[in-house]
C-alpha cells in the first residue's frame, strides 16, 4: 500500500513516545508529548528532537537551554493527552495532567516522577527542519526506574511498556524482547 509523503513516519513505526518537559525563565513548568525523537551519538552523548515553532517547549529550551525527555509508561496515555493541549503560556501541563513534578539532577527542568526514565539534557543547538525544528541537545544526566533492570542489568523495556508511537493516535508497546541468533 502506497503511504502519503507527508505520513512516512508511520512506516518508522512504532518510535518512543516522551513527555519533554521543561521550565521557562520565570519557573513555570511545561510538557509535551514527542516521538520525533532519536540518538544521534555516543561520544559526546547526543540526542535530538524535531519541535513545532508555535511550541512552548522550544521557547523554553531557546530561553533556559535545558529540557529533560521523560519516557512515557503506556499507563499514561490519557496523561500525555492531557500535556498534548494547547494550553496558555504559563500554565503547567504537569499540574492539569495531574502528574507530579520530580526534582532533576542535573538540569532546573523538571522530571515527571511517574515516567519509567528520565534523560536530562542541555541544549546545543538546533537546525530547521522543514516545518519542524530540530534540537539537538547534550545528555548530562540519565537514569531509569529501579523495577526496571532486567537480569543483564540494562532497561527492560518489556517491562517498563513505553508506549510507541506509530500515527496519531494509535500506539503499541513490546511484548517480548528478540536476540539475534549469532552465528559462530
């Protein structure tokens, strides 16, 4: 089946969904939901964003230079809904959502305390994109929950159920997670 240009992205599908969240000079706090969202190095570790101008996420980010990508349990959908509105500049997506505020290490940003992990970051740079931005920034700081490490000591990400973004609003999260069989 033939997809429209401007909807690619579907065939990305499914990419994980993150509430950024972030202050502005005053202190008021503000999220959204992203999945346009990836890694772009390790050394320095790198990862980017693509924003819509009209966002406060990117005001905010142009005004403090610092953000912190929440990854988003599917249990919080209606939540990440909620951070999705258009709401006045000023007002806390966090608070109308009803999720709580969690102190970052590293960056003033706020975390999400009910996410699953939590990337704090700097910003670097950014480019236009299109009719999108794309942010660029340093991570200074990332951890996961503790319920959340499997037995090899990395992120189970069968357990923590992000949810993934393929298109609107349709999402799925990982059933199981797959090892390539190596070949000796």
């Amino acid at each position: 089946m033939r997809v429209k240009e401007e909807g690619f992205y579907e065939v990305l599908a499914p990419r994980c969904t993150v509430l950024i969240s972030t202050v502005d000079s005053d202190g008021n706090s503000n999220a959204a939901p992203y999945s346009f969202v990836m890694p772009v190095s390790s050394d320095p570790p790198l990862v980017a964003f693509a924003a819509t101008p009209q966002r406060h996420t990117l005001a905010n980010v142009r005004e403090t230079g610092e953000f912190v990508l929440n990854v988003v349990p599917h249990q919080l959908l209606n939540q990440l809904w909620v951070c999705a509105r258009p709401l006045p500049k000023g007002v806390s997506e966090l608070r109308e959502a009803g999720l709580t505020e969690r102190r970052s290490s590293v960056v003033k940003a706020p975390s999400i305390k009910e996410c699953a992990g939590w990337i704090e970051c700097v910003s670097e740079t950014e480019y236009e994109a299109g009719d999108h931005v794309l942010v660029i920034g340093r991570v200074v700081w990332a951890e996961y929950r503790d319920e959340f490490v499997n037995s090899q000591g990395f992120f189970d990400v069968v357990r923590a159920a992000p949810a993934m973004h393929i298109r609107g609003t349709r999402f799925v999260v990982a059933e199981r997670e797959l090892a390539p069989e190596i070949m000796t």
